[in-house]
C-alpha cells in the first residue's frame, strides 16, 4: 500500500521506521538544497558511493549536465558543477512525500534562471529516491525539460 506524508503529517502518519528514517533525511537535505540556493553539500552523506543519477533531461543539448551518472563522485564533479555554472536556484520546495518500503516520492516546484540568458524555468518537480541502508542509491527527476532547454537557447 502506498502511503501519502505531507509535511504536516510525518509527525502523525503511520509508517514504518524506514520510511519514516529516509523521509526525514531527504526533508532535511532539501532544506539545505534550498536554503543554500544550489550548494551540493545538503546530499554528501546523503548518498551511497555507487548512487545512480538519472534525469528526463537526459544530457539533451543545452542540458548536458542531465545525462545519467552511476557514482557519487561523477555526480559532484560534474552534474552539481555543470548546474551552478548555468544555472541560479530562487527555490526548490517539496509539498508532498509519498513512501512505500525503500522508495519515496518527493512532489513540489522549482525556479531557476538561466545564468547567461537570464531566462527563468518555473516547473512541478517530482523525484523518485530509492534507498538501501539508510543510503540513497537511485533518484529519477521528472519536470518540464522542454521549458529548460528552451531558457538556454538566445
């Protein structure tokens, strides 16, 4: 059964330990993701070394910094840098958590602009983690990439 956690609910909800364990290490690293307006360091203990980056974005032209990564270590060298050289955070909110097992959902909204044209992406966010001994070992990111894509172009 797939349980819905707002984040006024986690507190009260009914769910296990695990899930309840991932849900607040992903909160808390999302607030530091937002707070931080970009710095990668709210995922560092976060994420398992073999962690698996995957993106609708798919490393497409303008946006090859979405291409897919399989360890930690090329995520922080080159996803995170190719993404603060182009692009400016103003928020990343998470309404909603689903959970179920090893996996969660976080649902919520994103801005950012691009740094040399300066054009603004406002676009729903949903990812998918998979967790394995309290580490995040696989994210899928869903959101509107046309609309990005198109803010890199002149």
């Amino acid at each position: 059964m797939l349980v819905h956690y707002s984040r006024e609910q986690l507190g009260r909800a009914r769910m296990t330990e695990t899930e309840a364990a991932n849900i607040e290490k992903l909160r808390a690293a999302y607030q530091g993701w937002n707070d931080s307006k970009g710095d990668p360091q709210s995922w560092e203990d976060l994420l398992d070394d073999d962690f698996e980056y995957h993106s609708l974005g798919a490393g497409r032209e303008g946006l090859e910094f979405t291409r897919d990564y399989a360890s930690k270590k090329a995520l922080f060298l080159e996803f995170f840098d190719g993404l603060r050289k182009d692009w400016s955070m103003e928020f990343y909110r998470i309404d909603d958590y689903f959970a179920k097992g090893d996996q969660v959902v976080a649902i919520g909204h994103t801005k950012w602009h691009h740094r040399r044209t300066g054009k603004p992406i406002d676009t729903p966010k949903a990812d998918i983690w998979t967790f394995r001994d309290g580490k995040a070992v696989a994210f899928m990111e869903f959101m509107d990439t046309a609309m990005m894509a198109d803010a890199t172009k002149d």
